[in-house]
C-alpha cells in the first residue's frame, strides 16, 4: 500500500485529501506545518508527498529542499494559489515532480498522483542482472551467451556517462536495462525519468521535454519547467527515440552536444547536466535513408549502442524466466505455485515469442491468476500457436467487427466518431476482463496492466457496473 504524506496548514483541506485517498486504497498520513512533515519523512517510509507552498513558518520552498535532503527520492507534488506558482516553478527547478494550483480537478489530481508514484517507485526499485537472495527488486534473467554479452556492456557503461542506445524488438526488456544502467551508475541518488516519444503527440513532447515560457503559445498561462531541467543532475530515458519528429531530433542533438537547449518561446539559453539513455525498435538506419531520423544524431547515439536479444534467440533463458515469474507473481496474488510441469514447459520453449519476454510474462501471470494447486499444468498455459504475421495484427473476426461498428457510426453522421469507438471498443474490453477475473477489480487491474485507481475511474464513467457484477475490494 503506498503511503502519501499530506501537507497543509488548512483543515479541510487535509480531511478532502485523505477521504478521497483513502478511498482508492492509498495510506494517508497528514501534517499541518512544515515542521511536522519532516519528521515523519525522518520516521517512516513515504512513497509520495503533496505539499502546499504556503504556510505559516517554514516557507514550502525551504521544506521541500529539507525533504529532498531527508530522501531526494521522495516525489513531490505542490499545491499553490496563482500567486506563488513562481515559488513552485523554482521548486520544479529543483527537483519536484510537479505542481496543481487551487482549487484543482480531483480526477487530474489523482492521475498526477499515479504518475508521480511510478514514477517514485521506479527509482527506487532496484534493478540488477545479478542473483540475490532474498531479493525485492526487479530483475533482467537469464544466463545464455546472449544476455552475458549485454551484462558485459551494461557493466561497461555504468560507471561513466556515456550516451547508451538500446535497440531491440517491443517486449525485450529496454527499460529494465535503462533502469539498470541507472542503479549501477554514480547518479543512481538524483532523479531518473521516462519519457516515452511514441506516447505523447509531437507537438506536446517538445513541452515535456524542454519546458516553455508564459505565452509561448495559447494556453500558456506561466512559465513551464521540462522534464530535462527538471532532472538537472539525473538520468532521464527516453523511450521509442525513432518517432522523433526532426525538430526534436535537433534539440536532443544540442543537449547531447553542449548540455544546453531553451524554453519554447524564450531566448536564453538554459544548462542541463543529464545522463541520456535512448531506446528503440526501429531500423534507424532505414529511417535515415527515408530522410526520418537525423544520420548525426545517429552516430552521437551510435557511439554505445547495447543490442537486447528477443527471447527466441535465447530459448535456454526461458526456465529461468519461468522461475523468477513463478516468484514474483505468486508474491503478488499471494498464490503457491511453485513449479511448472515438464510438459507445460515444453510447450513455453516450443513457441517463438514474437512479443518477447514481456509476452511470456503476460503468459505466466494470467496462468498463475487461473491456476490450481501447487504446479503449472499444460492447460494452464494458453498461448495462440499462429504464425507470427497474424500474431502481430488482431484477429480477422475483431477487425471485422470493428469495420462494421465504425461504418455504422459513420452512417449515423455522428461529429464524435473518434470518441465513440473508443469508448465502446474499453467498454468491451473492461466487462470482459472483469467477468473473467469474477469482479475482482485488483486482479482485473493487474492483467490489463492499470492501476486500480484508473480501473475504479474507467469503470465509473463508462457505466458498466449494471452489465457485470463487481467485488468493491
């Protein structure tokens, strides 16, 4: 259970805090001054802490630098009025994961909330491609020739602050080696952060990363700290690099380059001391020759590049993967499954694993979630044995389903056709989920892979508790 740390000198606001929190599943602690705070942060384990700026005695400004200095891996989120917003740019500057002005909107607060926790969960969890035991991080296994040659390079690339590029296919494990360059290197107690360019529009990664200044562009009411000043000091990786647009290609280039870069909208030049780990699977050399992806900015990244194998290249990991699974997952849905049949796991090294490692892990937690008695039986084991081309596209009868569901909402004339798809394609995808996991909505959670607070949202807006029962766990 994450344990989050409310901080203000108003009442009200304390108890609003920790109703709606409580209700998600979250552990609320709650301090009325400055003072208070810090010493709970000295006493017991935070996950996450939400401060307001402005209180009597000790400024916020002055607290969250005494924060950072009790755990820096502490995140933060401020809580301000428009008029001291500069006090919590200053504070972003130096480190807090963000900042929401009074009054705020509860559902965008609380996926603040979400993010800041990962985010603070992922710097703390440790990573290594080394057996301990007992250990309570997270993991890269595997022993064949393959993976020794990446634990190789990761071991040559973690006491220095060489630009790393990771390539390989989707499911691989990039971010855990990102995170394990991380852990291993002498910036492992400053800031790490992930910036996925495929999952944010183009137009918005520029923002994200670089930050930009009050009227910079229509809604933009104040200046705006990036997540590259924001890490000043840190690692940040940046994820999927080949769907860079070439304006952003540019940028990354110079902060490569000289360690500088502007806001969108200002002039003055702005230093930023980070570590960059990049990560694709792209063919970026293809993309060159398209004209895609900038040829120097490849060869800057180009200069440690660290290849993950995909799992059919390394087939004698797979009971070793299997092991670790069996472990982790029975931890986590509080299960004993302790082994897997010889046949089972015969038909695991059989398969080719077009969705790598991750669709292996997706595999044994589901069977885990289905499975009875202490080992892992073939049935247990559902994998679609296809041909990897109709394995990367969805099933002919879903497509066709969906063409006929689109063409209809076309025919209707309807102005929010995107919106309307959408929001039937996740009401299906949710019922579903939730009559096979029975109305549990952790487990649910877990397999489609959000939070149980984002499930709780989604199942509330789509209106779906009539059409199948839920357990309110």
């Amino acid at each position: 259970m994450n344990r989050i740390l409310v901080v203000d000198d108003e009442k009200n606001m304390l108890s609003s805090f920790k109703k709606i929190l409580a209700q998600d599943g979250y552990q609320v602690l709650t301090a009325n001054h400055a003072q208070e705070a810090l010493s709970i942060a000295k006493s017991q384990t935070i996950d996450l802490t939400i401060m307001d700026i402005r209180m009597p005695g000790m400024t916020g400004l002055d607290a969250f630098t005494k924060l950072k200095e009790i755990d820096y891996k502490i995140p933060v989120i401020l809580m301000t009025a428009f008029g001291t917003t500069e006090t919590a740019i200053e504070a972003m500057r130096l480190g807090a994961y963000d900042y929401v002005i009074k009054p705020f909107d509860v559902r965008e607060i609380k996926k603040t909330i979400e993010e800041a926790l990962e985010v603070g969960r992922i710097m703390r969890t440790e990573v290594t491609y080394e057996p301990k035991e007992p250990f309570k991080g997270d993991r890269i296994v595997g022993s064949s020739f393959n993976m020794q040659q990446v634990y190789k390079l990761v071991g040559s690339v973690t006491a220095s602050d060489v630009t790393v590029l990771l390539r390989g296919e989707s499911g691989t494990g990039k971010e855990l080696i990102a995170r394990a360059i991380y852990h291993h290197s002498k910036r492992k107690d400053k800031s790490f952060l992930i910036i996925n360019s495929a999952a944010i529009p183009d137009s918005l990664l520029e923002s994200e990363l670089f930050g930009y200044e009050k009227g910079a562009f229509t809604d933009a009411k104040e200046r705006r700290i990036g997540r590259l000043e924001q890490c000043h000091g840190g690692t940040i990786f940046l994820d999927e690099i080949g769907d860079m647009s070439h304006a952003t290609q540019a940028k990354v280039l110079r902060i490569l380059e000289d360690k500088s870069f502007e806001r969108l909208g200002g002039n003055n030049s702005i230093r930023a001391d980070v570590r960059l780990i990049a990560a694709t699977n792209r063919d970026l050399e293809a993309l060159i020759k398209e004209n895609k992806f900038r040829e120097d900015l490849y060869y800057r990244l180009n200069a440690m590049t660290i290849m993950i194998p995909p799992l059919r290249d390394r087939k004698e990991d797979i009971p070793q993967l299997v092991e670790y699974f069996l472990v982790k997952y029975n931890r986590e849905f509080g299960k004993e499954i302790r082994r897997i049949s010889p046949e089972a796991l015969q038909t695991l090294q059989m398969y080719d694993w077009p969705g790598n490692v991750r669709e292996l892990e997706n595999v044994i937690k589901r069977a885990i979630l289905l499975g009875k008695g202490s080992t892992l039986l073939p049935e247990c084991v559902s994998i679609e044995k296809e041909d990897r081309t109709r394995q990367e596209e969805p099933p002919r009868q879903f497509q066709s389903a969906l063409r006929q569901m689109v063409r209809q909402q076309v025919d209707a004339k309807k102005g929010s056709l995107y919106a309307n798809v959408v929001e039937e394609t996740e009401k299906i995808l949710l019922i579903e989920v939730l009559k096979k996991m029975q109305g549990n909505q952790t487990q649910a959670a877990k397999l489609l892979g959000i939070s149980r607070p984002t499930l709780k949202d989604k199942i509330n807006k789509l209106g779906i508790r009539k059409e199948v029962h839920i357990q309110e766990d």
